[in-house]
C-alpha cells in the first residue's frame, strides 16, 4: 500500500492581497510570480522562499505587526 504524497507547504495566509508599490502579496510576501509558480516549484524551493517572507514583509511593511509564525 502506498502513502499519500504530503500536501506541499505554502505560507498562504488566505489574505491574497498584492501591494502595487511593493509587488509583494500583503499576506504571505510573496511575489506574483513565485505565487504563479508555486505548484512547479520543489519542496526545497518552497522552503527557501519561505525562510525569506518574514524579512520581506518586514521590510515592505514596517508598522504592521506581523502574526507569528506557523509551526
């Protein structure tokens, strides 16, 4: 019997929302394109994506408090 194929992370927050001076989701801090090819991407792709977001949305937004992050 075979497992089933882990969902693939996302830092979607379900707040799609991009900011037209920065071109960054204000969610997730994503760019349109890494948004677009998200599916295409590999596990290690995503994760060092990932690992960038907190500092990007920090710096693209530095009065807005951000939610802590999900483990």
């Amino acid at each position: 019997m075979t497992q089933p194929r882990p969902k693939p992370s996302s830092p979607c927050t379900k707040l799609c929302l991009l900011d037209a001076a920065t071109g960054l989701c204000e969610g997730c801090g994503r760019t349109r394109d890494e948004i677009a090819l998200w599916g295409s991407m590999s596990e290690p792709q995503r994760r060092a994506v990932m690992a960038t977001l907190d500092a990007r949305l920090r710096n693209a937004f530095p009065t807005r408090a951000l939610a802590p992050a999900a483990s």
